[in-house]
C-alpha cells in the first residue's frame, strides 16, 4: 500500500508513511489509527534552530514574533537556559543541564500523540534536566521532548517539539518546532 487516506481523518504522525508487505490474518489483523480532525484555527506555526551560548545565561523565545532575545526580561513566551564547561572533549561525557521556563505561564510534558487541545491545568513554571558524566543514563543529547505552555497570562497557549544538543560547534543549541493559537484558545 503506497498512502492511506480518509476525508476528515488524519493519519498518526509517528507512524511510517508507506506500507510494504507486513503480514496479517484473521487471528493477527494489521490495524490502522486514525484520528477525526476537529476544528482547526490559524495557528504561528515554524521551526527554528537556535545557538545557545551554554555558560547558564538566559534566552527569551517570543514564538508570536519568531525571535529569540537574549536575556531574563524580555517578553515572549518561554526561557531557556543550557550549561555545560567551556571545553568539551569529542567522545567523552561532561555533565551538563538545561531549564526550560515558562514566560507568565507554564509547561506541561506530554507524550501526546496529537498535540491539538492544550490542557486547560497542571501548568509548571520550569522544567530542569541536570546530566551528570557520571550517570549511567547520560546522553548526549535529548531530542524530541514535548511540551504544552501557557503564556501571556494564559492569553496564548502553544506546544513545542525540542532537541538539545549541548555541544554544537562551540555553542549548544535549541532545535524547536512550534504551533502557537494567538487568540487565547486552547485549541492547536
């Protein structure tokens, strides 16, 4: 099968695209996902790979203007903050941390497979991850975490994708896809 559609459903994201031959029976059927879309609103939607300087300063990230502002007073919508030593040896671990905060709201982590409705509580200022050179789980990097926000006094909600990648060309970097409803709805 080369494509699956079906007119007001949508496809999950994290499934492949294309299908070759995979089995299925009676007793072991392949079973397709599919969501009912709902109703959709003009969403800032972008991606932006963004150099951090990783010695613990703060960025703002003003996702209605698609910029980022260096420093704790700017308004927008998150901060976001990477520390990691100034030298850093290829192949070796090195501890290293980052803070994702929310801008006059909040962030939620999620798993969602669609990200569409913003949930209306349980909004947190910060999200901290410290990687210790000497933990067994440490990683290199993280990539595809998931966030709901709330911003703006709860007058915009959005959701973000985010990769960080500590050590990147002598800086870190903060790799995020976005979609923004401007217009205070929870809807994405």
């Amino acid at each position: 099968m080369e494509q699956m559609t079906k007119d007001g459903y949508e496809l999950s994201p994290k499934i492949p695209r294309n299908y070759g031959i995979t089995g299925g029976s009676t007793e072991d059927p392949v079973i397709f996902q599919m969501w009912k879309k709902g109703i959709s609103e003009s969403l800032i939607q972008g991606s932006k790979f963004y150099g951090i300087i990783p010695d613990g300063r703060t960025y703002t990230i003003d996702f209605l203007q698609q910029k980022k502002i260096e420093g704790d007073n700017a308004s927008g919508d998150i901060k976001v903050s990477i520390v990691r030593p100034k030298v850093v040896v290829p192949r070796e671990k090195f501890d290293w941390s980052f803070d994702i905060e929310g801008v006059q709201g909040g962030l939620v982590e999620t798993q969602d497979e669609f990200m569409y409705l913003a949930p209306e509580a349980g909004y947190q200022p910060k999200y901290v991850v410290n990687m210790l050179a000497n933990d067994p789980n440490w990683k290199r990097e993280i990539d595809k975490l998931q966030f709901y926000f709330q911003s703006r006094d709860g007058k915009v909600y959005g959701r973000f994708v985010v990769d960080i990648i500590p050590d990147y060309n002598e800086q870190s970097v903060f790799n995020v896809r976005y979609a923004v409803n401007p217009n205070g709805s929870r809807n994405l």
